[in-house]
C-alpha cells in the first residue's frame, strides 16, 4: 500500500510547527520539504522565526 504525498509528516502542520520549537533543525528540513507551502521565501522566513522563538524560550529560561 503506498502512502499519497499528504500523508507525509512534513506536510503534518502541526507536527512541523512543534519540531521548529522542540528540534528546529528537524523542524526546519520539514519546512524545506513541505509542499504545503511552495514559496521559499515563506520556508525561510518561517524557519528563522521558529528559530528566533526557540532561543526567545533559552534566554527566558536561563
């Protein structure tokens, strides 16, 4: 049985979004793969600002 492209755990938005704050490099090659969004500009920009809020979170727990 093959699994249709939408099946796959990187156009899961909410699994993406929860890897950009808990592993963002992992979160980040999810937003590279994902067909959900089809700008790179949009993958960039929302790969830097998980990675913004990740350390936002570092710096208020320290």
């Amino acid at each position: 049985m093959e699994r249709d492209n939408n099946d796959k755990w990187y156009n899961n938005s909410t699994i993406v979004d929860t890897l950009l704050f808990l592993l963002p490099p992992v979160g980040m090659y999810g937003l590279y793969k994902t067909e959900r969004l089809k700008s790179n500009i949009n993958k960039v920009l929302y790969g830097f600002l998980g990675f913004i809020s990740l350390l936002m979170v570092v710096i208020y727990l320290t």
